[in-house]
C-alpha cells in the first residue's frame, strides 16, 4: 500500500488487523493526538500507533522530549525533516546525546533525510542523521561549504535520490560527488564537468536528472563529443530531464546526446527573449533526436528564477512564435501537457488551431503564452473565438487552456447553437483577446464547454493598475471578460 492514510482509515485499519502492515511506507497523520490517544487504548494498539507516530518526523522536539528513557526506541523513524527549526542548539548538544546513544546514529533506521542549512557551523550536524539506511537525501545549503560537504559521512555509491542545492558550490564538487554516485535513479544539482556528465549517462539506474546553472565551460559539450562506447546508448534509463537556466545551445548539445532516447518529461527554462527563429532552432532539435511516441509532457519557457517584469520594445515578427515553427512540434502525438512561452506569445490563425487539436488529440493541459511583463499584441490574422471548437472536437480529455490572443469581437449569439460540446474543460487563459459582446461570448462558451467555469486574463492582478492601459485598451477589455466570468457562473450553476 503506497497511498497516505487519514486517521480514520489508520483506526480502522489497525482495529481490522491489530498490526501496521510493513507495505506502508509513507502515512500522512493530520492529528497525532488522535494516535496518541489511540496507543492508550489497549496494549494491543500501543507499539502499533507508536510505530506510526515516529515512522515520520518534521521536527527533533519529540525525540528531545523523551530522552534519555526512550533512546532505543528512535529506530521507528523512517524520514526526518524540518532540521532548519531545531539546529538552534549548541553543537554540544549533539555530541552529548551522540555518546548515549546505543548506535552511531540518532535515527538509525531512516531511509529519508532532508536537511536545510544556512550556516556553514550547522552542517556537520547532520552527520548525526546519516545512518546506514539513507537512500533520499536533500541538502539546501546557501552557504559556500564544499570541504565541509565532502567531509559529511553520505553514502553516495547506494544513495538513489540525491537533491543539492547551493549557490556557492564548486562545480568541482558536485561533480566529484556526481561522480561516486552508482545506483542513483533522481538526481537534482547544480552543475558539472564533462566527466561527471559522461558517468551519469552510463549508469542504466538513472530516471531523472535535473540540472540547474549548467553551462558550456563546465560539462565541456561545446569541446567534442562524448565518449560512448558504439553498444553504449547515452541516458539508457532517463525518462525526465529538467534544465533549468541554460542557453539554447547547450539544451540542443544535451538534446542530441539524448538521441531517440524514450524520454518521457522534458522542461526547459532559457532565455526569457527567445527570438522566434531561436524557438524553430530548439524545437527542431526536439523533433529530430527524441521519440514522437514517448513524450508526454513538455515545458519550455523563462528560468524558475527568472524575476524581471519589464516590457522590452521587440519586433512582432522576430519575438511572437508563429503557425509553422508551431508545427515543428506536430509530431509529438501523445503530449498530454504542453507549455510553451514566447517574448510577445503566439500568432495562431484558425488554420493553425485546426492542425494544433488534431495533432495532439491526447492533450489535457495547453499552455502558450506570453512572457510575463511583456506588451500585449493583437495582430491581424489571429484565431476567433469560434476556433476553440476545434479542441473540443479533438481534444476530449483538455482540462486546462492558455492563448495568448484571438478576436471575440465578431462573436454573434447565434455562433452559440449548432456548436460541438467538450465537459472536460474547466479554465480558460484568454491573454489580451479583445471581446465586445460579454454575453455572447459566454454563451457561445457554455454551449462549448459546459463545465468551464473559470477564465482569467494576462497578467490579471493589475487589473485596476492604471498604467495597464498604455496603448492597448486592455484594462476596458479586462472589465468585460469579468462580466464573461459572471454570467459563466450563472449558467454554469443554474
């Protein structure tokens, strides 16, 4: 059994059986009271409810409250988490508890370890959590520490989750521990060189890999190719890929190493000013090296960190991702989430929207958009609304859509009859489309989509932000979809 368990079912549970069965791995517990007062029942509840009180621990006071009387009972605990809200102790502390311990370790059976440090005298404390057992670790370190890094006693060659996140580490370190690693399966890092690149795309354990800073001068792509051995595919096992903050180029160098391989997940974040012809470079490297059958989900837009908000003056047909390079991407039939950004979003005409649902017919999520902060766009040749009939036709399972921009304005009351109906679709993003008639359009939407009952706008919160208005009319078109929202409302619930 691989799910959470509320309280309820947990009693009901351990009244059926007397006994926590060992399948259960993870249990989500909203009231440990509950527990408590559950282990007082009888004697034959108490090491059960106690065993699942301490299988998952956020915090130390628990075990500080009990020491020392109860120190060999600390090998129930299973994950620890939340270290940052208790390492306010003095180091002595530690090394006191350290010496009563009948074990090397204050958690000896633990298996999950997910440690926070901000300062560089905290991170030798979590020696103290590494025992034996531990396969998952998270380290979020915002402080430069890599010889005190090193020096923590991590199994790296059994680990098969390892997170690392720090601002101030060497790429000679994370590449010396990417490096031991051996039977690892998710890997989240920063950055690494290109012989720590070259062992992990040997290992055949590796499912996920995420990198997040990575650059040319650091996994050496740009300096000739890897060095794989003919029967050797690269990445054999790798389903999903996350990269974060790198340059166009170095995701199409990654990408042809990955070649057809049956990646699954694919997101990029890159530079938030991708032209349009970047865009037909990057998503043609997709196209030409991963599977059309295997992926599923796809995202490629702005860093994670990204935070600049400000408008840039751009040329339309340089910065808006238009039908053909749109059509790059046809090919990936089985996508069932797509999210593509665009400096000034998308120029889909009625002809592109066709072709768009019918070429990915398994669609539940589809997301084009803008870049946030940019200036908005209504060119000519944009999709009508009455072109959203060609996903509810094709796209029966699409919960979830964003467009950047098409034109309501033509939109009669009549368009609302004779139309095809999809219940699966719940939000709609409209971007900056303009719309005259509200109660049309909602009409015509209700008729569509019956169970949508949510519609926002680009960058919605301004809404009543004066300078929202430069040029476009956009705060005017932003009151009269409020009033699309309403009546969807109405006839949604009536």
């Amino acid at each position: 059994m691989h799910r959470a368990l509320n309280v309820a079912e947990l009693v009901d549970l351990i009244l059926a059986h007397l006994t926590i069965p060992d399948r259960i791995v993870d249990i989500e517990i909203p009231c440990n009271k509950s527990l408590a007062a559950l282990a007082r029942t009888c004697k034959s509840l108490q090491d059960s409810a106690l065993n699942v009180l301490w299988r998952e621990q956020y915090t130390l006071d628990n075990l500080l409250r009990c020491l020392p009387s109860h120190l060999c009972e600390v090998g129930k605990i299973r994950k620890l988490s939340g270290l940052h809200h208790v390492f306010v102790c003095d180091a002595s502390v530690f090394d006191k508890i350290s010496t009563e311990l009948p074990c090397d370790f204050l958690c000896p059976n633990a298996t999950r370890l997910r440690f926070r440090a901000s300062q560089l005298s905290v991170i030798p404390l979590a020696r103290f959590f590494l025992g034996p057992k531990i396969v998952d670790v998270d380290l979020h370190l915002t402080i430069g520490c890599d010889e005190t890094l090193l020096d923590l006693p991590i199994q790296y060659p059994t680990l098969q989750y390892l997170s690392l996140t720090s601002f101030h580490l060497t790429c000679a370190t994370s590449s010396k521990i990417v490096s031991s690693l051996r039977q690892i399966t998710h890997l989240s890092i920063d950055s690494l060189d290109k012989a720590a690149f070259e062992h992990l795309s040997r290992l055949d354990t590796l499912k996920s890999l995420c990198l997040i800073y990575p650059c040319f001068e650091d996994t050496g792509l740009s300096c000739g190719p890897l060095l794989f051995p003919p029967t050797s595919p690269a990445f054999p096992a790798l389903q999903k890929l996350y990269l974060d903050d790198v340059t166009p180029e170095f995701a199409i160098e990654v990408i042809s190493v990955l070649s057809h391989r049956q990646l699954q997940s694919l997101h990029i974040g890159t530079d938030p000013f991708l032209s349009k012809t970047a865009a037909h470079r990057l998503y043609s490297a997709l196209a030409n090296h991963l599977s059309h059958t295997s992926l599923l989900n796809l995202r490629i837009g702005t860093p994670s960190d990204y935070t600049d908000s400000h408008s840039f003056k751009a040329s339309v047909a340089e910065y808006m991702v238009d039908g053909p390079t749109l059509a790059v991407l046809f090919p990936f039939q089985n996508l069932t989430e797509l999210r593509l950004q665009a400096p000034l979003g998308f120029l889909i005409d009625n002809s592109t929207a066709w072709d768009m649902a019918r070429a990915w017919p398994h669609l539940r999520r589809l997301h084009l958009a803008a870049k946030a902060g940019a200036p908005c766009h209504n060119p000519h040749g944009i999709m009508s609304l009455h072109a959203l009939t060609a996903f509810a036709r094709y796209c029966p399972e699409l919960t979830s859509l964003t467009l950047t921009t098409f034109d309501a304005r033509t939109l009669l009351i009549a368009d609302s009859m004779h139309t095809v109906s999809q219940s699966s679709l719940e939000f709609l993003d409209v971007g900056t489309s303009p719309l005259r008639d509200s109660l049309a359009v909602a009409l015509f939407l209700h008729a569509v989509f019956p169970k949508l009952d949510r519609i926002t706008i680009f960058d919605e919160w301004m809404w009543d932000e004066a300078d929202l208005v430069d040029g476009f009319g956009v705060n005017e078109q932003c009151r009269v979809w409020k009033y699309v929202q309403g009546f969807l409302t109405s006839l949604t619930h009536n």
